[in-house]
C-alpha cells in the first residue's frame, strides 16, 4: 500500500513539473509573439529593401550579364532594334533613377525613329530578346505603377535559373500580394527564394513567403520557410529574427 501511495506521489510531483514548464514555456513564447511586429509592420520594413534595395541592383546588374552571353546569331536583328530602348529602360529604371515617364514611355513606345518594347516582345517572340522585352516592359509598369500591365507582361516572360528569375519572381509576388491574392504572393516570393539561391537575396524573400503563409494560416509551410532560414542562411540578418518567427508559428499551429 506504501509504495502504491509513494507511486501516485512521484507521479503527481512529476506532473506538477510537467504543468510548471508547459507554463513558463507557454509564458516564454506568449511573450515573444506579443513582441514580434505585425505582418504590416514587417512589409513596411523589408519591402524597399526587397524589392528596390537589392532587387533592382540585382535587375540592371542581370541585364548586363545577359547581354554577354544570350546574343549573337539569329539573335542580332533583334538586339540591334532593342538597343535603343534597352537604353532607355537601363538608364530610367532603377528606383534611385530620376523617374523620367518620358524616358519610359519611349522605351515601351520607341522615341520616333528607334522602335520600343513592345513592337520588339511581339515581333520577335520567338527570340531571347523580344523575351527579355516582356521582362523590361513588366519592370517598367511596376515602376510606374500600373501593377496590371506589369504582371501581363512578367507572365510572359520565362525566365531560366537565373539572377533575373530572383526580380521577376519577387516582384510578381509583391503584385499578388497588394491584389491580395496571398495564395499566389506566398507561392512567388518562394520561388524568388529559390530560384537562383543568393545569401544576401533568399533569406529574404523566404521571411516574405513565411509572413504570407501565416496570414493565410498555412503554418506549416510557414515553418518550412523559417528552418531553412536558420539552417541554409545562419549567417543572415533575418536568421538573426527568425526564431521569434519560428515560435510565433508553432504557438498558432
């Protein structure tokens, strides 16, 4: 009879301890969600420095990388036509650019003697140039804040694994997500993450795909996001955060 007794004692004391850590753990993670910033707040952080910070570097930086190696051939009848307007999208479209509409409305148009984008993504659909048109002409929409006619065009344009695949991807996420289609923003960002894996550009993208994912309570996939932060980038800014995000996901599962 003692030891059944001194039995339910243990195993009462040992619940006891059981209910304490489950509650300072509760308290622990309570604490960290009431600190971490809200979904608006982090967009409102991160969003110049995603989309214009580093992906527009990355843009103009890829054109150029582009054109060394994607041109020559059949290509060249293309590439000399676009020249001109290729101009005027890489000089007018970064965010740090004045924001000269005319410059960008004569490299979708052309200027009256050199032909724009637009005729160049139709009239030579079938090469890698008038491709690389349907991308220039999306970037310059967004630019100019027509998020529809930026998607139009981003949709057409393929891109491979590659440093552009990062800023087409990344900015049709930021076009789903203001039309509030966080199903495809969530799918986008990720693909911006990993497309073309970069240390300085993936960490960040993924936090974006994790902080649409918990909006639409997909907390799993939020999770997936958020570990390989911490495993694949342990040396990034965001991996710096990402355990409150961690906590935050797995309080709300």
């Amino acid at each position: 009879m003692s030891d059944e007794k001194l039995t339910t004692s243990e195993e009462r004391k040992n619940t006891i301890k059981v209910q304490q850590k489950t509650s300072l753990e509760d308290k622990q993670i309570e604490e960290i969600v009431s600190k971490a910033p809200s979904a608006e707040q982090f967009l409102i952080q991160n969003k110049k420095k995603i989309l214009y910070g580093l992906g527009i570097v990355v843009l103009v930086t890829g054109i150029v990388i582009g054109y060394l190696y994607l041109f020559g051939g059949d290509e060249n009848e293309a590439n000399e036509k676009a020249a001109k307007a290729n101009m005027y999208f890489s000089q007018n479209i970064a965010e740090s650019a004045p924001k000269d509409s005319t410059a960008l409305d004569k490299a979708i148009k052309g200027d009256g003697q050199n032909k724009g984008l637009e005729y160049i993504a139709k009239e030579y659909s079938n090469t890698k140039v008038g491709q690389l048109a349907n991308y220039e002409l999306g970037m310059i929409y967004y630019r100019k804040g027509n998020k529809d006619l930026a998607l139009k065009y981003l949709e057409k344009y393929s891109p491979g694994k590659n440093i552009l695949a990062i800023t087409t991807y990344g900015t049709m996420a930021a076009i789903y997500e203001d039309k509030l289609n966080k199903e495809k923003a969530a799918e986008y960002y990720k693909k911006a993450a990993e497309v073309y894996p970069l240390s300085n550009l993936s960490p960040a993208y993924l936090m974006q795909a994790g902080r649409v994912y918990e909006q639409i309570k997909k907390y799993d996939e939020a999770l997936a996001c958020y570990q390989k932060i911490k495993n694949e980038y342990p040396d990034s800014q965001e991996a710096k955060e990402v355990e409150k995000n961690i906590a935050l996901v797995k309080y709300s599962r």
